[in-house]
C-alpha cells in the first residue's frame, strides 16, 4: 500500500494495470462460477442472491476511477511525473489497493 503522499504517476498507472489485470481474471470466474452453479445453489449463494459480482463491478469502476482522476491530477500538477507530489484527492483517505480485495465465493 502506498499513502497518498507516495503516489506518483508511475506507481498509479502500475496500480491501474494490476487492478485492470484482476478485474479480467475476475470476469472469467464469474462466467465458470454461473456456468458451473446448479440452479439450485444459484438459488442459495449469497454470491448470487445479492448480486456479489455486481457490488464487485461497481467497487472495480470506482476504483479505476480513482485512480485515472489521480494520474489526471498527478500530471497536471507535477511537471516530472516521476517525483511524488502531494495532493490531496477528493479529501480520500481510501488506499487505491482497498477496491481489489473481493470476497471469498466459496461453493458447496
């Protein structure tokens, strides 16, 4: 985790590419998980019945989100995109790797 006094343009397009990567790994468990689910355990599943998949879409565009409004803010305010600036974003303390931790599904 990096504070936002660390951030750099650098370290947030490096974090925006790693959370692009996960989301796409994410996407292709949900097909396999509806795929493979019985419609009894679709049903059951709280990953189904409160829509787990969709409150993790929304958290994954949050964050990328975030992170293209700090590199946005990052090069307009630091003339060498490599040296950390201090900004203060949307008064947010969130750490930008807060929106990759998803639940664990776990199925019978």
């Amino acid at each position: 985790k990096i504070g936002a006094n660390n951030y750099t343009v650098y370290k947030v397009k490096h974090r925006l590419e790693s959370l692009e990567k996960l989301w796409e790994k994410v996407q292709l468990v949900n097909v396999q998980l509806i795929q493979k689910a019985s419609e009894e355990e679709r049903g059951q599943l709280a990953y189904f019945t409160q829509d787990k998949f969709l409150q993790a879409e929304e958290e994954y565009l949050e964050a990328s989100d975030y992170m293209a409004d700090v590199i946005e803010s990052l090069s307009t305010t630091s003339p060498n995109p490599g040296i950390s600036s201090e900004v203060s974003l949307m008064n947010s303390t969130t750490e930008i790797t807060s929106a990759t931790k998803l639940s664990r599904i776990e199925l019978s």
